[in-house]
DNA sequence: CGACCTGTTGAACCAACTCAATTTAGGTGG
DNA sequence: CCACCTAAATTGAGTTGGTTCAACAGGTCG
C-alpha cells in the first residue's frame, strides 16, 4: 500500500472514454479510495461466492471474470480492462457470482464495501455513476449473450477482436496499428463459447485473410471495417462512460 | 390511466421474492410512480435505440427482450416478469439497446424518465436500490452467458424451463404443478441460441423422458431436481430483491 | 536437460442446422 | 356450421460447422 495515486493524478481519468470528475467529485474519491493494490500474473482478485470487502476500480493490466462450471468447463463472462469496476455484486447483492483472475500484473484502486452507502447517502452524483456503470455492464453482457446466441464462430472472433481493441485503444493502449492482447487462445476459446481447437483455426483463417494478426500477445486489426462488418458492430462512436 | 394501482395495495410488493417497503418508501413510491399502462398482446412497450421518457416495473403479463441483427435474426437477451423493471439503459445511459415486447397482455407501472435523478437526491435507498436491481440483472446476464457458451441444447431447455418455473412460481403464478408459459417456441429457440426446430426436438425429449412437459401455453415439471440437476442450477435459497 | 505450457495441424465424428413437408389449432367469413 | 386461412408445432432426411482425439512444434524456466 505504499506509493498510490493520487486521484488527481490519475491517468485514467483524462482519457476521454471516461467522463470528468467536477472537483468536488475528486476531492470525494481521493478520500473514499482506502489504497492501491498489485497483483501478479494469475492472481483471483474476487471470488465466486466470496463476501469481498473491497471492491477495485482497473488502473492498469487485464483480467477475466468468469464462472467455472462444477465439471471443469469455464465460461469467460467479460474482461477486466483498464477503468472497469469490479466486485458491484459483492458491493450490492451480497457475493460475487463469478470469479475475476489477474491475466497480467494489475494495479487496483481499493474501495471499502462498507462506504458504498456512504455514496448514496452524500454523493448522489457518484452513486448515480455506479449505477450507470452496472447498466453499462448490462449492456455489455447483453451484447455477448447476442453474439453466443447468433453468430458463429467467425462472427464471433471479429466482434471479439473489434470490441478489444477498441476498449484497448480508448484507454491508449494502442501502439501503432496494435494492441496488446495477452491471453492465451484459450481464454478467448473460453469467453465465446468455442473449443480451443476451433478458435485456433478461426485465429489462423483470420490471419491468412489478412483481417488480423494476433500472435505473441499482440493484436493487429489490419481491415477495422471489414471485421466490424463481420462482427455485426456498428460504427458507432465511443461514447463516454463515468469511471470509479 | 383511468383506474390505477396505489402502491399500498400492490400485490406484488408482498410477495416473498421481494424486499418489503418502509412506510417512508411507499410513500414516496406512490407519489414517483406517474401511473398506470396496459398494452395489449404483441405490443412494443421500448424500442432499442429509444430515448423514452417513460420507466417500468412489470406488474402482470410476460414479455421479452430482444435484440434484432440486420440479416433478422433475433436474440432474446431475457424475458420480462412481474416485478421486473423496464428501461433502465434508458433512464441512465440515453438510449435503449434492446427491444421489449409484450407477448400477453401487460400492466405496467410507469415512472418518469426525468425523475430519477430526484431518486437519487432525496431517496437515497431507493437508488441503492435501483443500483441493486441493476446488479441482479447483470447477474443474470452473466448466467444466460454461461448458458449459451457452456451447455448444449438440452442442458439449455432444462435451464430454461428451471429458470421460468422458479421465477413464475415466486410471483405466485404456479397452479397445480405448472406455470404459464406463453412463448412460442420460436421465442425459446431465439432466447437459447438454437433453430426452431431443433428445440422443437429438444421439447419432445424432455417430455418423453418425462421431465417436463410444456404444451398449450403451460409447463408442467415433473421432476424439479432432475431438471436442475440437467440444468447445472444449484439448489440455492430463492434470494430476495428489490422492486421499484 | 527435461517438464510444462501454449500454439498448431490432421482426421474422424456428431450435435445441431437447413430444407422441406405435414399436422394441429384457432380464427374468420359466408 | 362448415370451408378456408394462417400461425405454430412436428417430423423426416441430408448436410455441416464445430467438436474431440491425438500428435507434434516452439519457448520458457527451474
């Protein structure tokens, strides 16, 4: 817990994927924020049925949230990107339903479960953001059940490959005409519902038609219009989003 | 809007399923709901895309969400039940992503758009609360992922009719061993990510193994434990929420 | 160096899909 | 009250997208 940010500081923040904090909203969060934490590689932030009493905002590095299945199957819920909440149902409902694991080091902004309804009671500016994060989330989720149910394994790899990458990208992660992208195809295999197997072939068969690269833990969209085409994804701007 | 519900005598509100009122919370409720809307069968109560104006609570009648793709296909993200809200992308985010329709005829509570801010001003555990209702959906959101990526089509069907039974059965739906269930298949099939005809069999199936039969709107399970044994569905407490 | 993890490729198989036709159940008009 | 019409449910048959099994290559690390 030693050296944290400050919230002022914040890298996060100023990105314009996220909306700005007035100044009294930061003065708020520099005290609700109660530290820092870093994780290593392969880390479980949050568990499945745990009673977390802190809850994270991403400041930087990626994770999965996802829900094993009592006979080894793993499903991949979403990513854990830089910015993102984690741990609203440990906050709201009582315990996390699924499992959040650290694919790279990450750094987290601590939050205490107990000073949740503090922000309803004094900062309905900031409880109203919350809210607007989880429906967010809603819509995100949403989005993936469409993809699960409706398009087929193709499909399916491009609307990954465009949603990744524009979420890395809005958090400046891009480094010409790339992203990183450190999960393995397992991973990915995971969160579209696909056997490894087949989203390796898909991996290759995008690569071969010059769409995308990815390999070495590094994603290269080389037709952005082409893939959202694919993918179904309209191209809608970037809208902003509040952040935690 | 002629003869409405007061929220003191709101039927749903006593169930078990969800979190009963204070005196203080009814009494802002009857004043924060604007009235009262029936719609007939078939009707769209949101547009995907929309900015209404106008929030809900379900209060009778089934209906669903759903997702249309450009080439028609369609993906049922979730059903709508009584006592679930409406609207809530669009109440916080702008617009909403999805489209519900009424598939019986429905009763709908109807709160304004413009007045959820005032909820999160004055009525600060009302907006936990509403916070709460957004973490339960994204819960749900998250299980229907699971769904469609890690079950296959019978594990699906049994998740579904488990699902449907309990939620049904909570609101006090349940006569004789069964529910109402008034989808068509094809709405299933588009809720599961499966063709017609393939739920079609998958029907037949589960009632020729005489597990459930759901036949003229009504579904009958005749071995609960079996289902959800099938399903991967725990046999956890019925928790409660809240209802706006 | 050996063990392990991740990625890659071939081959056989099957769950679910598409196409197509038929039955059933309501609903309407003469 | 019956003939007709349409929406929904069913069933058969052939096809295929994706799976499983299995083997192997390249890197990394103790």
């Amino acid at each position: 817990m030693s050296i944290t940010t400050d919230c002022a500081d914040c890298p996060l923040r100023k990105m314009k994927l996220f909306l700005p904090f007035t100044p009294e909203e930061l003065e708020f969060m520099r005290h609700f924020k109660t530290g820092e934490v870093t994780v290593p590689r392969g880390a479980t932030i949050l568990s499945q049925g745990e009673r977390s009493a802190t809850l994270y905002t991403v400041l930087s590095g990626l994770g999965t949230r996802s829900v094993m299945l009592e006979d080894g199957r793993r499903q991949v819920i979403n990513f854990a990107f830089p910015g993102d909440f984690l741990g609203l149902q440990a906050g709201i409902m009582g315990e996390m339903r699924h499992t959040v694991n650290a694919i790279t080091p990450m750094t987290l902004c601590a939050f205490s479960r107990d000073r949740v309804w503090e922000l309803f009671q004094n900062q309905p500016a900031r409880a109203y953001d919350l809210t607007w994060i989880a429906a967010v989330e809603e819509h995100f989720l949403g989005e993936t059940i469409v993809t699960l149910g409706q398009r087929d394994a193709t499909e399916r790899m491009a609307w990954a490959y465009v949603r990744i990458w524009r979420r890395l990208s809005a958090v400046g992660l891009a480094k010409n005409d790339g992203v990183p992208l450190p999960f393995r195809q397992h991973d990915l295999a995971d969160a579209l519902g696909m056997s490894l197997v087949h989203t390796n072939r898909v991996v290759a068969a995008l690569r071969r038609a010059g769409l995308a690269t990815w390999s070495n833990g590094w994603l290269q969209l080389h037709n952005l219009a082409a893939l959202s085409a694919l993918a179904g994804i309209p191209m809608e701007k970037e809208e902003q989003r509040p952040i935690m």
